[in-house]
C-alpha cells in the first residue's frame, strides 16, 4: 500500500514537471500563451478590438505563424481577431512587453509589433 502512494505521489510530481516544462517557449523562441491587456481599441488585422484584456495564443497553419486574440472577461460575445505574423529574432531575451502601433489613414491604432517579456523573438505584423 505504501509502495502505490510513493508510485502516485512520483507520477503526479512528474506531471506537474512536464506541465511546468512546457509552458514556457516554444522553438521559435516564444511561448505559445500570453495574455495582454489594450487601454485603446486596437486594430489587429481584419478586425477593431475594444479595450480590455486578451489571451494571444501563437499557433501554427502549415508554415505560417498566427497570433489569435480571444477577449477574456467580455459581458457580451468576445471579440476574436486571427492575424499572421512574422517572428523576428531578439539579441537577447526582452525584459519587457512591448506593444508598437502605427496609425492608419482613419486615425485607428493598428498593432505594428508586439515582444513578450522573456521572449526571444518579436511578432511583427
């Protein structure tokens, strides 16, 4: 009996390791998760999103990097916006997050750059 508590407390252990493991960066150098938060209505590809709070995930369609924008904490329907990005390496890893925007010929902020702390590449757009 003591011998099937130690074997479980061990698989559990391992785990939580691999589940540590693998939350950080993925080969390309960023993490596939990152949440992030807009004090403005950003532009992010296609679509407007309002202010507030987003999880990015960074995912793959074949070759092409794509960074999905999913509103956390929306009293309505969330707003989604899918956007292909371009990951360009960092010297070193960012110690900051970093978002870089430009203006369109409609005065929208349109989300040019974006660097996750701890990352060492940039998403550009």
């Amino acid at each position: 009996m003591r011998s099937l508590k130690v074997l479980i407390f061990v698989v559990v252990c391992v785990l939580g390791v691999s589940v540590l493991l693998s939350a950080g960066p993925n080969k390309f150098g960023v993490a596939d998760t990152r949440q992030l938060k807009f004090e403005h209505p950003t532009r992010v590809g296609d679509v407007v999103l309002p202010i507030g709070e987003y999880q990015v995930l960074h995912t793959m369609d074949g070759d092409n990097h794509i960074m999905v924008f999913k509103q956390v904490h929306a009293k309505a329907t969330p707003a989604e916006a899918k956007v292909k990005c371009s990951l360009i390496p960092l010297q070193a890893k960012a110690d900051q997050t970093q978002q870089v925007y430009v203006l369109n010929a409609s005065n929208e902020r349109v989300l040019h750059e974006l660097v996750f702390r701890g990352d060492t590449a940039k998403h550009v757009f």
